[in-house]
C-alpha cells in the first residue's frame, strides 16, 4: 500500500539557522543546534495512488494557503522524482498546537512530510537521507529528523548540509516552556525575514561570532553546564533579534508581553528563584529553557504575567518516525 504516516516534534534552536548560501537548496550560512520538541509536534499521513484524478494537501481545522499548497507540492515532487513514480497524492496533517499560536510549523511539518511520503512513495532512505531532503522544504525542518539534542552542520552543498543527533533525548533533563503569547501570529514569514538580513552588516558580525559560540554551546553540553548554556542561548537570540529589528525595512517580532517575559525571567533569575534563559524565534513567543526540577515553579511565575495565553512544556524528544495511525 502506497500510504505511510509518520509523526515529527518541532525543534527549538540553541543556536538559530538564519541566512541561506543558496536559496533553492536552502544550504545555511551557519551551523545550528537545537533540541526537538516532546509535546509540540504534527503527524502526517501521505497516500500516492494512480486512481488520484489531483493531488490535495489539507491541514485539520486549519486554512492552507495557495502559498503553503505549492511549498508542499514542490516537496512531493522532489520526493517524485527520487522514487521515480507520478503518482498524485493526498495528505492530511495535523499539529498539536494551532497554526494561529505562532509556534514555528514548518519544521515538524515539513519532516513528518519527508519521512511520510518517502514510505509512502517506497524509497528506503538513511536518516542522512531523510535529513537532506527535509532541508529543502525548510531549512529547519533537517533538525527534526534526528532525535533529541541536535546539530546541523552547514556543509557547503546539497550532499553535506544535514542533521545528526548529539545526544539522545535523555541525556540532559532540560524542559522548554513555549510560552504563547496574545496576538502571535507573526507577520513576516522567516524565509522572507532572512533574505533581508543578508544586507546587514551586523549579520556578518554574528556569523564571525559563531564558531566560537557553537564550541562554547557545546562544551556547556558536555559538560552538562547549565549558566554556560543558557548563557549562550540568550546571546544568540538576542544578536538574531538585533538582525532583524536593524535590517531595512526594520522587523519587530517582539511586542510589549515578549518584553515582560524577558524581564521577568531575567528578575527571577538574578533574585535566585529560578533558573531559566530566554530563546525566541521569528515571531513574539518566548521559549525557556531550563532543568526539569524547576519546570513547575518557573510555569507559575509566568503565568501570572498580563498577556501570557499558554504555555506548552515540553522535554527533548525522538526525532521523526513513522508511526501506525494513519490520519484518514
Ligand atoms: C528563526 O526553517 O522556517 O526558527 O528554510 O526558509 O523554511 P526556511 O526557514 P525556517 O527558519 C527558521 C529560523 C528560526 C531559527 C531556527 O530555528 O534556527
């Protein structure tokens, strides 16, 4: 049967992926790592049959856009063209957390996707493989492949730019607290955030920074050094905002309750109540990391503050799999 469906984490970056070497392959500039994510995820089921008159794409209780069905065509048609079969498909996926919450959806998406419709479509890939080809429907998407803790290394092209896991999901018992905040939908998507950050000048001062960054980050991991870490994960998230607020035209993802977040958790921190350091992506959300012991007490704390809407606590988790539920 010509039908798999499989089911992939999102994944957080310690060290973010923003800028492409090319833009086709979406090779990255830079080196990223990141942990996947236990509770925010999408499954993906993908049927290819001859007796398929067009091909539909669906997400449940979600609108797709146009935009969205021909990046996911785009990808089916790579995977197409490696099995060497025609076929139209269907594919219906589903995420834990609603699209509007502003919780990055490309990357589960797009590697539930890969390893979904290459079963589907009969082609027998390596984790490598899987990886390579999750890269190209978003860059992102290659460190939700491989489970737990988890580098990209950049490569130079198409055969060399993929994901492999550090650590398995155990190894550190870090959480992540997503916490969603009022009004997240983000404006500007990260593919079109990222070309405009090529021009500023800052962009090439990050990218200077960062093999020292990355070889810090992964000392603090080896070491299981927690200030080390998030240490490291703040200062990465802040140059990648500093980017984008001074690129032209400027980009503001952060609003008024980022900033209370921001805050509180540098307060809580500094007063010896909690310890957990700040990480955010292409939108307004805030992600905190910090050791399972404390996961609870800094969850109430957050809580509190005017604006937060939810907040998703999630441990590093497997990478993406091919699971036994189809969809439909
Ligand atoms: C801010 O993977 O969404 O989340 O390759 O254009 O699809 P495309 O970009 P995408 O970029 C995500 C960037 C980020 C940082 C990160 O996850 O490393």
């Amino acid at each position: 049967m010509m039908k798999a469906t499989a089911k992939a984490p999102a994944n957080i970056g310690f060290i973010k992926y923003w800028g492409k070497r090319d833009e086709e392959l979406r090779l990255p500039l830079n080196s990223s790592i990141s942990i996947t994510l236990s509770n925010c995820f999408t499954i993906t089921t993908v049927k290819f049959s001859k007796n398929f008159k067009r091909g539909s794409f669906k997400i449940v209780g979600e609108e797709t856009t146009k935009k969205e069905k021909e990046r996911v065509l785009k990808h089916l048609d790579r995977i197409r063209k490696k099995a060497g079969i025609n076929f139209k498909a269907r594919v219906l996926s589903q995420n834990s957390f609603p699209k509007k919450a502003g919780i990055a959806s490309s990357a589960s998406g797009f590697a539930a996707l890969t390893v979904a419709a290459s079963k589907a479509a009969g082609l027998k890939l390596s984790q490598k493989e899987l990886s390579i080809l999750a890269r190209q429907g978003s860059g992102s998407a290659c460190r939700s492949i491989p489970d737990g803790f988890v580098e990209w290394k950049a490569g130079s092209k198409n055969e060399n730019s993929y994901s492999q896991s550090l650590y398995p999901p155990t190894y550190w018992n870090l959480r992540d607290l997503v916490v969603v905040v009022k009004d997240p939908i983000k404006k500007v998507g990260s593919t079109a955030a990222m070309k405009l950050s090529l021009k500023n000048p800052y962009f090439k001062k990050r990218l200077q920074q960062l093999p020292k960054r990355i070889k810090k980050i992964k000392k603090a991991l080896t070491k299981k050094d927690f200030a080390l870490l998030g240490e490291m994960i703040e200062e990465d998230a802040v140059d990648f905002h500093a980017i984008i607020m001074t690129s032209k035209p400027p980009i503001f993802y952060w609003n008024k309750v980022t900033m209370d977040i921001i805050h509180k958790v540098i307060e809580l921190r500094e007063e010896g109540i909690v310890e957990s350091y700040f990480t955010i992506d292409a939108g307004p959300n805030v992600h905190l990391i910090c050791q399972a012991k404390d996961a609870l007490s800094l969850k109430k704390e957050i809580q509190k503050i005017k604006g937060v809407q939810k907040i998703i606590v999630n441990k590093p988790a497997s990478g993406a799999h091919l699971i036994n539920q189809h969809l439909f």
